[in-house]
C-alpha cells in the first residue's frame, strides 16, 4: 500500500487538519472509509497494550492500526483507502477542540468531501471506527455530505448529557477527567469540557448541541450495538437505529466486549459486505440479511443470536414484576400486603448497603428489551441517588456474569440510575417501557414522604432456563467497582446521607417492568 502522512487539509474555517491516507498500490480510483479521532493517527497502540483484558488478539490487527480504527492493512488488501484524520484542535491539527459540537460536524463534512473528490478516490466515503469515532459519524451524518455514501456507527453515543456525562441525572465523575489524557494532545485550544458539565447541571441549549439529530440522518447504515456497553455506548446506539431516518438500515446488537468484536474476523468480513455494497457496488448477500440480529445471552460469551424485523422486537409482552418488601421476592402477582425495606443510602454505615429482591423463574423465559422500574421511595432528606442493578442466579445460588463495558467480565444483566429530584420525565418521548427524563429542574423531595420514582434500565436481552432467578438490586452506590484509572460509568459524587426506604404494595406498589419474549410463531 501507499502511505502518505501529515496531508494537510484545509476546513470552511480556514484551519488546517491533518490525516494519514493509506491507499491501494494501484491506478485504479478507491472507495475510502474516513476514520474522525482524538486519539491520534500516527499512534498505532494497540487496544490489547492499552487494555489488555479486551479480548482482543493480536493477528486480528496489523501495526498500522490506530486507536478504534479500521485496520489499513486489510481493507487496502481489498481495495480500500483508508484515511485517519485527527480533528480540529488536537495533536497537530490547527483550530479549536470542540468536542461533539455543530462547527466540529461541519469541518468532517468538509474531509468527506475532500476525500470524495481526490484524484485516487472513486467517490465513495464511508465511515468506520468504535466510540468517538461513531459518535461523530452520527453528528456529521445530519448535515448529508453529498460524497457520503455509507455509515457503520458501531457503540457511539447520541446524547452527551443523558449517556455520558448525567446518567439519570447523576454526575459521571470520571470518565472527562479520564479522557484528558487520551483527547487532551494539543496545541491550540480544548474545550473544559469538566468547567461546561459543572456549569450546566440540566440539559439545556448547551447540551442540545451536542445531541445528535438522528432524524436528519437517511444515509445507509449499519449500526452495531452491544448489551456489554452500558453507562457509554449502549443506549446511543440503539437510539440511534430506532431514530435514524435511512430507509436501509440494518442492526446488530451482541453481547461480547466491543473492541473483541468490532476486530474479530468474522465482523469484519460482515462491515465488508456492507461497504462493498454502498462503495463499490457490489451486488453481494447483504439484501437477505435481517435487518434486526440481537444476541440472546446465556453468560459470559455465551447466546443465541435472533433474526428479528425491527427493534424493539414486535410483539414484546411488558409484564410487571411486583417487588414485596416483606418477602424480598419479585412477583408477577401484586403483593398482598404493604411492606416497606430500609438500607443505608451512602452505603458506608454498619447497616444493609442494598436492597434485593429475586423472581424464580419456573419456564424458560426471554426477556429482550428496554425495561423499567417504577419504586415508591422515601428518605430523610430533600434528595438521593438510586443505583438499580438486574443479575442472573444460577439455580445454586451463584451469580452469573457477563462481558461489561470494553474489558470487564463481572457485569450484570443491565442498569438503571436516578438522582430523585431529577424525576421529572419528557412526557412526549417516554413510554411505559422507557421513561425519558426531562433534566429541566430540581424538583426536592418532602423528607419521609414516598414518592413515586420512574427509571430507565436499559435494554438487555438474556435467557433464563428454569431454577434461575432475576435478581433487583437497589441501592446508593455503583453496581461495580474498580480501582483506577479503569474506566467505567463512576458516580463519586452521591448527595445520599442516611436511610432509603423501599414501600411496596397496596397504594405504593412498586414494580419492574420487563420485556417478556414469546416464541417466534406467536409474535408471527
């Protein structure tokens, strides 16, 4: 292949970005894929050297590969250019870091149009790479690059303010002190993004422009999402697939670590199918493949992976399971009784640190979907913090686990969170299944009264055989815990003091609703 590096390129704004192109030894014009990073292009560390429990090998990418990027060496062996471009403001790119904003959409609108009309080019771009790098596909995607011919948005958020920095309205207390040293390269000018997160505490006009617009977006798509990814990715990327307006659309949603799978083998020669159809032309298999495939976990690297129509899957059964203090149960029926459970909110006196409330399943049950919980809580002050956490018991009473975020094993079935006086839901966007904070306000609790409480978990899909349970855990803390700088959805910054109470039954029936699969021939 040939290489070119440090290709200066110049925006609207008259800011010079840099990029690398590596490109087919060949007279022939090439479709590209365009890889937008922070990470920067001439460092080919791999993510196995960084995170060496990522599952990812090291003959599945070769040394010319960045950070979360496609790898140059197999995609110029199949008549690909590839560009990596560090965008505006880091490394050694001119102009100002403006991480998500409208203006950085704009200057990747202009290298996708470079990169469509060069003289190497067939004038075909599509756009590849995992987290950031899809994140700003579905920013740049909005604005319809007429050379933009085919996206791959594989677990990237859409909603800064909802999947990063406020989850149920909860400061992320790690992840932009993390990133600094992985976007912070510069030498001109990065946004503090920490400075704008505290002085916009409710999502507002800041916050709006840095949500992607995802009904503007009608450029094919294959979007590839993950159960693992939660707290980051998870929630963005199917909102994206629900909301974009492309007619060709196709989703994948799998269990695994994310970096394991967007490089093994096997998905890549799937991300080649689908750019061969959009950039080259090729008339290949990819109009049979369904345009839903969710896998179906059992455990740890272990599913079935379904054909389905659209998602959420038609013909889901949303189904309340009631939470009885008294028996500490979950149950399809409504308790008898009202029963209330206290535990400690900060998690740090020598009282019960969580509440836990288990459903034996007696059938084997599916549960595909979003979910949510609805929990009638008191406390003795005007806010809290509530940490919701679903795990899978095996029938001898042992957790099992799953793959979490990109490296972890230790995960659970899915998370919910809710800072209290953040309760407040957009009414037009929630449904029952998946409420919708509005982030508008504060609205205070009265200290010992119950209020009703309405939380998104987010969506999962995991089988239970017979004899294993559904396990709820409430409690003021993170699920998990992991020493830094591992990087996860960390909230070190709780207002919770004293006591939380659970009320259950009669007038303050509290319940989680889940999304009960029948089999196929009865959803058809």
């Amino acid at each position: 292949m040939i290489i070119e590096r440090d290709v200066r390129v110049e925006t609207r704004y008259g800011d010079g970005v840099y990029l690398d192109v590596f490109r087919p030894d060949s007279d022939r014009p090439a479709p590209v894929l365009l890889s937008w990073m922070p990470y920067g292009k001439h460092n080919p560390l791999p993510i196995q050297r960084i995170f060496p429990d990522s599952g990812v090998r090291d003959e599945w990418t070769s040394r010319h590969t960045a950070f979360e990027c496609p790898d140059p060496v197999y995609w110029t062996r199949h008549g690909y250019a590839v560009v990596l471009v560090d965008l505006p403001g880091t490394w050694n790119s001119e102009g100002r870091a403006t991480y998500c904003s409208p203006e950085e959409a704009e200057a990747f609108y202009d290298l996708i149009e470079w990169a469509g009309t060069e003289s190497w080019s067939n004038g075909k771009v599509g756009l590849s790479g995992v987290s950031y790098l899809t994140v700003m596909q579905w920013r740049v995607a909005e604005l319809d690059p007429p050379h933009l011919a085919a996206i791959n948005p594989y677990e990237g958020w859409t909603d800064t303010y909802r999947e990063v920095v406020r989850h149920g309205g909860i400061p992320s207390s790690w992840f932009w002190p993390y990133l600094w040293d992985r976007w912070g390269a510069s030498r001109t000018e990065i946004e503090d993004l920490e400075a704008e997160t505290a002085e916009h505490p409710f999502y507002d006009d800041f916050w709006r422009s840095k949500t992607a617009l995802l009904e503007k977006i009608r450029t094919p798509a294959y979007v590839v999402a993950s159960w693992s990814d939660q707290g980051l990715h998870t929630r963005g990327t199917l909102e994206g697939y629900k909301r974009i307006s492309s007619s060709e659309k196709w989703l994948e949603v799998h269990g695994r670590k994310k970096w394991a799978y967007y490089y093994d083998p096997e998905s890549v020669e799937r991300q080649r199918t689908f750019f061969d159809r959009y950039l080259k032309g090729v008339d290949n298999d990819l109009s049979s493949w369904p345009r839903v495939r969710l896998e179906v976990r059992r455990g740890l690297d272990d599913g079935d992976v379904r054909a389905e129509s659209e998602w959420p899957v038609p013909g889901t059964d949303y189904r309340r399971l009631h939470l009885d203090a008294t028996r500490s149960t979950l149950s399809w029926e409504t308790p008898a009784e009202e029963g209330v459970v206290t535990y400690d909110g900060a998690g740090s006196g020598p009282g019960a640190h969580r509440a836990v409330f288990d459903l034996t399943f007696e059938e084997t049950t599916e549960l595909v979907g979003h979910m949510s919980a609805t929990l009638h809580m008191s406390a003795d002050t005007e806010d809290m913090d509530v940490f919701v956490s679903l795990w899978k018991i095996d029938a001898g009473g042992r957790p099992i686990t799953f793959s979490h975020y990109g490296n972890f094993e230790d995960g659970p079935v899915a998370l919910g969170w809710l800072r209290a006086s953040h309760r407040e839901l957009d009414h037009e966007r929630s449904t029952p299944h998946q409420p919708v904070l509005a982030h508008r306000r504060a609205l205070t609790l009265k200290p010992g009264e119950p209020t009703r409480l309405d939380i998104e978990v987010l969506p999962s899909a995991t089988t239970f055989a017979p004899g294993e349970r559904l396990r709820l855990v409430v409690q003021g803390t993170d699920a998990n815990h992991y020493p830094k700088p591992k990087v996860y959805a960390r909230h070190e910054e709780t207002l919770n003091e004293g006591d939380h109470v659970i009320h259950t039954g009669g007038e303050h029936d509290s319940y989680l609703l889940v999304p009960v699969l029948p089999p196929a021939p009865e959803r058809d």
